[in-house]
C-alpha cells in the first residue's frame, strides 16, 4: 500500500490513450445499451467490452471494438465519453493526456462532414479538460485496415480547417500491421509534420515488424513509436532511436494482454533501460485492459525495481509531450 501511494502521488503525463478503451465500463454498457441491437449477435455488453487475460494476438484483443467502434453516435454521447475518461486519468493524478481517436465514424454514424466531426472531438476535449482539471490533447488515430486515399484526403481538409487549433498536436497510425497501407499514407504524415505542425506517432513493431519501426522513421519522420517492442532485436534500429531522440510509448499491460510479450518478466524494456533507448510509460486502453497507468507503474516496480525511473518518469513525458514542441 505504501508503494501504491507513493505511485500515485507522482504526477504523470499519459502519452498513449484510446479514448474508446478510456471509458468506464459501466458507462461504456450505458451508452450501448440503447443501441444494442446493432451489435454483433455473439456480443455481449457484460463480459465482452473488457480483455482480463492474455489473448492470441491483436485480432482477437481488438474485439470490444466490434462495440465501442459504434461510439458517439450523438455530441452528448462523446461528451460523457471524454468526461468519463478523463475522470479515471484524474484518479491516477494524470495532469496532461493525449488522447487519441479519429472523427471518421462520428462521422459516418450522425452522416455529418467530417470538419464537423473534428469540430465535435476538440470541443468536447476543451470543456472536459476544464470541467476535470487535466490538460488533455488530441491525436488522430487513424486504422491500417481502412485507410484510403479518399480518407486521406478528406481527413487533410478538415485538419486544415481547425488548425489553427491548438487541441489537436498529432497523428497516429494504429491497427493490425499485417494491413497492407496505401502509399499515399507516408506523404499524409510528412504534410501533416512540416505544413500542418502536428507530430506524428505511429504504431510499429508492436509485434515482430521490425520493418514497420523503420518505415515509421525514416519514411514518415515519426517523433514517438507507439510500442516499439521489435526494437530489442536490433542493435541497429535501438542506436537510431537514440541517435534521432525518438521515444518509445511502453504499455506493459496491453503487451502482455496481446501476448506481444509471453512473460512480463522478459519484457524489452530491460533491454531499453540497458541501451539507454527513450522510453514513456503509458496506459493504453486502461478500461478495457483493466489496469490504469498507476498499474503499469507497479507492473514496472514488479518487473524492475528501479524506482528512481519512475520518480523522473514525469520529466521524460513532459520532454517527448507534443504539446510542448
């Protein structure tokens, strides 16, 4: 108990969340509820909106999606999601949070044109922020599995609609990497870095892509990898990270949920402390994963026991932040 209290009185920045995998659970289930027959037949709102043991693969760990990718189908919808969120990064005294999720089904579900939409997402982020106290941001987080060019170009429109925005600081790729990514996708993050201002961060090396981790840099210029495990089997793509100063985001429990990592105990992140490659920890889908980033603080005291990492770990979110860049 003293070391949870002593955790959680750090103050913490988190870098990587899906406000989708951010809401409670119990208000996840109200918000469904009302449109329940649009579910999948094999869905069920009491045990499947939640992954508590290791699954076989991002595949099956992406199931609670079949229902939370239906979310916000109305303003007030979103509104109480990113409220809810952000309450339960409040208990873990999370003063800044960059949350990620894409206006392209709030789009689709209200048939409303996509600057609206982004329009939406920032308001509701703004007015929670001060409702709550937390300074929260946005990332768009944009899925391998459907990404076009005609997405592309519409999601470019509505960026340069609201950029002047202050809210929105970056973008994400997320989604399986087996999805193959049309070529206009590189070209979209070097436009939204150097004309739009907005960071990039992406998805790779979740997994075994190694490849995808050196896409992500050397082809869309990212600031951050989200994951980032693959690193540690190269020597080579661990020195340019440091050499660029690109940070890893560490969510320890997701990893170990999607079996990414069999053993927690084995976990890369010894293999980055020793190679001195940059890391923030960060929670992920906290809801869904059932583990907030003060778990993922204990789960690093478990696995490591360095807590001189964890007392500095709020200087090193604030220096990879994108908002502060």
């Amino acid at each position: 108990m003293k070391q949870l209290d002593k955790l959680l009185s750090l103050p913490k920045s988190d870098l990587h969340v899906h406000l989708n995998g951010a809401i409670p659970t119990h208000t996840a289930k109200k918000l469904l509820a009302p449109i329940r027959g649009s579910l999948p037949d094999w869905f069920t709102l009491d045990t499947d909106l939640q992954i508590n043991s290791p699954v076989n693969g991002l595949q099956e760990y992406f199931k609670p999606w079949y229902a939370l990718k239906k979310l916000p189908y109305s303003q007030d919808c979103l509104n109480l999601m990113v409220e809810s969120a952000l309450e339960g990064l409040a208990n873990d005294n999370v003063l800044d949070v960059e949350l990620r999720n894409s206006p392209f089904n709030m789009s689709e579900i209200k048939d409303i044109p996509l600057t609206n939409a982004l329009h939406w997402l920032i308001d509701s982020i703004e007015n929670a922020s001060v409702k709550i106290g937390i300074d929260a941001k946005l990332v768009l987080s944009l899925s391998r599995y459907n990404l076009d060019k005609d997405k592309i170009i519409q999601l470019e429109k509505a960026i340069r609609a609201v950029k002047s925005n202050d809210t929105l600081v970056g973008v994400d790729l997320s989604g399986n990497e087996d999805s193959p990514i049309v070529p206009e996708v590189r070209n979209f993050f070097i436009r939204s870095k150097h004309e739009l201002g907005l960071r990039i961060t992406i998805h790779a090396g979740e997994t075994a892509k190694i490849e995808n981790i050196l896409w992500a840099i050397e082809e869309c210029e990212a600031d951050r990898i989200s994951h980032g495990l693959a690193a540690a089997n190269s020597e080579n793509v661990m020195s340019l990270l440091i050499d660029r100063d690109i940070c890893l985001e560490i969510c320890l429990s997701s990893n170990f949920l999607t079996r990414s990592v069999t053993v927690i105990e084995k976990h890369p992140i010894h293999v980055f402390i020793k190679h001195g490659v940059p890391f923030v920890l960060c929670s992920d889908n906290p809801c869904i994963n059932m583990s907030t980033l003060i778990s993922n603080y204990n789960l690093f005291c478990e696995i490591n026991g360095n807590i001189d990492l964890l007392n500095t770990m709020y200087v090193q979110q604030q220096r990879y932040s994108f908002k502060s860049n």
